[in-house]
C-alpha cells in the first residue's frame, strides 16, 4: 500500500513538471502559426521591389534590364526569386556572370559582368563573312559589329553553324582559349604579337594551330597549346632568325616537338 501511494505522488510530481513544458510548447507553437498567418495576410502582399540598384559595364535601359531579368512591375518582396532573376540574366549573351541580392524591405541589387572580346573569327553566311565576337569561354556576343576600334587577333580555320549571339565555339576549343585568355591577360604585349590563329583540324578532336606573327613573316605552327614561355620562345627564335639575315628565306617554323624545326622556302 505504501508502495502504491509512492508510486501515486511520483506520477503527480512528473505531471507537475511536464504540464508546464507542454504549455510552453503549445504558446509557442500557436505564437508561430499566427506569425506566419499575420505573415501570409498582411505582409506577403505589401512589401514590393521599389528599388533596383544596379552595378553593370552594359548599356541596358531600365526596361531592357528588367525585361531580360523577367522583373514584372509589382514583384513582392518574399515572393521574388533571385536565383531565378540571374539564370535569365546570365542567359543574355552579353552577360558573363550575374549576382542578384534582395534587401530588406523593398531593395535588390544587381551586378552584372560582361563579356570581354578575345578575338575575332568571320564567318560564311550567304556569300558574306561577317565578324563575329567571342571570349574565353567560346561564346559569341556580338555579330556584324564594326571592328575598327578592336585590338584582336583573328582566329580563322572555323566552322561556323550559326551567327547569333549565344553560339558557343566547339567545345574542343575551350582549353585553347582560355590559354589565349591566361596570355592576354599575362602578358597583353605578346598578345598583340600574333595577328591571326589558323586552327587545323587533325580529327574530330585534335588540332594544331598555326600563328601568324605580326612583325615576322613567317607562320609558325604549334600545337593545341599555348603559353607565356612558349610565346618567348617563338619570339626569341624569330628575331634570331631576323637578325641573322635569314628570315626570307623560311617557309615555316614549327615548334610542336618542343624543339624548333624549320622549313625552307623553295625556289
């Protein structure tokens, strides 16, 4: 009997102690619920975007800008979706890369990168070669533009399905240009050295590329790669050649064994 009885205070005081701790729970659980409820009915719909800042090297308009970003008039503030907003933005063949970011209450900012030239290729269409733009991710972002002002090399030996802006160049290629990128980048003298890139096919996915100097007229052929040093190199060789008198008389040079090899003219 006296167990029972014991038994029967430990069971109230447990309940003494839990009942509290529920109550709690319970408050806070419904202080949630009527946050979110307040939340859905009077807030959701009153915070809107009153404010785009926006940091870009591009000369959108407001309306172009909010029309790429698919930004209607009267976007609520929790209801826009800023992952969506850059991958339309990114979808521009203009735009390298887009950070969009909301403020509270009624702020977003955007920043766009653009794309920077790398070089030129021309390509056929319809008896016409017009130029096309691209940078070091082999994408074209402006077609028949005038090129007077623009300090690139050409890069020729393509074949071109399209001429639209967005076209991305064959994907083998992609290492090559961003080499092309690391040199303009690395070195913008020797860069400028070189005034066209003929690609050579070898297969579906080899190439070699033959580089026209601009200063020395002779071609120089190497393979899918390229760097710093080896631009030096080819340099070094080339004025060698030039100071020696014997220039004229070369055909090609061709460093694609790491050694130079070269090839007369012949009469």
């Amino acid at each position: 009997m006296a167990d029972a009885v014991l038994g029967a205070r430990r069971a109230r005081g447990r309940r003494r102690v839990l009942h509290p701790v529920m109550i709690g729970g319970i408050t806070v659980l419904l202080l949630l619920v009527a946050a979110e409820l307040l939340f859905q009915l009077l807030l959701r719909d009153v915070l809107v975007i009153r404010r785009v800042a926006v940091e870009s090297e591009l000369g959108f308009s407001s309306a172009e800008l909010l029309q790429i970003a698919g930004i209607g008039e009267s976007e609520y503030f929790f209801g826009l979706d800023t992952e969506l907003v850059r991958r339309n933005l990114e979808q521009h063949p203009l735009v390298r890369e887009a950070h969009v970011q909301k403020s509270f209450p009624d702020t977003l900012s955007i920043a766009l990168e653009a794309r920077k030239p790398l070089a030129v290729a021309f390509a056929t269409v319809g008896g016409a070669l017009p130029p096309v733009v691209f940078d070091e991710e082999g994408v074209v972002f402006q077609v028949g533009t005038d090129l007077s002002d623009w300090d690139l090399p050409i890069v020729s030996g393509l074949q071109l399905e399209s001429v639209r802006p967005g076209v991305q160049l064959p994907a083998m290629l992609h290492d090559f240009l961003a080499d092309l990128k690391s040199l303009q980048l690395a070195a913008p003298t020797l860069f400028r050295q070189i005034s066209e890139y003929r690609i050579v096919r070898r297969g579906q996915q080899d190439f070699e590329v033959l580089l026209y100097p601009v200063s020395y007229p002779v071609p120089v052929r190497i393979g899918p790669t390229l760097d710093e040093t080896l631009f030096k190199y080819i340099v070094m060789v080339l004025d060698v050649f030039q100071r020696e008198g014997r220039l004229s008389a070369l055909a090609e040079l061709d460093f694609r064994a790491g050694e130079v090899v070269y090839r007369l003219r012949e009469d």
